[in-house]
C-alpha cells in the first residue's frame, strides 16, 4: 500500500482500509456488509404487477426494487 493509500478496488477512491487483502473503502466496505445480509432476506413481490423484487443499496439502506 502506498502512503497516500490505493484505490478502492470497487469504486476507485483513495482509501488505506483493506478487505481480503484489497484496496476497498470503508463506505464500498459497508454496502457489501449490507448486501450480503439482504441476500438472507425473503424476496418479496411487487405489489402493482406480482413480480419479483430484486435487493438494491440507495444511500445505505435496503430497497426492494421491481424490475418492470
């Protein structure tokens, strides 16, 4: 790592924070967190059309998104 810190490898900001041994910063760090505990959530449906909803990060928090 360089002493101004590397890229995150998801977003490509300088960071000095490390997840498996690669350049990710804290902010890339907790939206994974967030998505791998929304993959154990039950998908839902929409209720206009009766389609799936698919899990979605918007500014940190879990949405249910319909894909229609």
């Amino acid at each position: 790592m360089s002493i101004f810190g590397d890229k995150c490898a998801r977003c490509g900001s300088k960071t000095r924070h490390e997840v498996d041994g690669k350049a990710t910063c804290v902010a890339c760090d907790n939206e994974m967190q967030l998505l791998v505990e929304a993959k154990g959530e039950e998908l839902h449906l929409c209720p206009f059309d009766g389609a799936t909803m698919s899990k979605e990060i918007a500014h940190m928090i879990v949405v249910d998104r319909c894909p229609t």
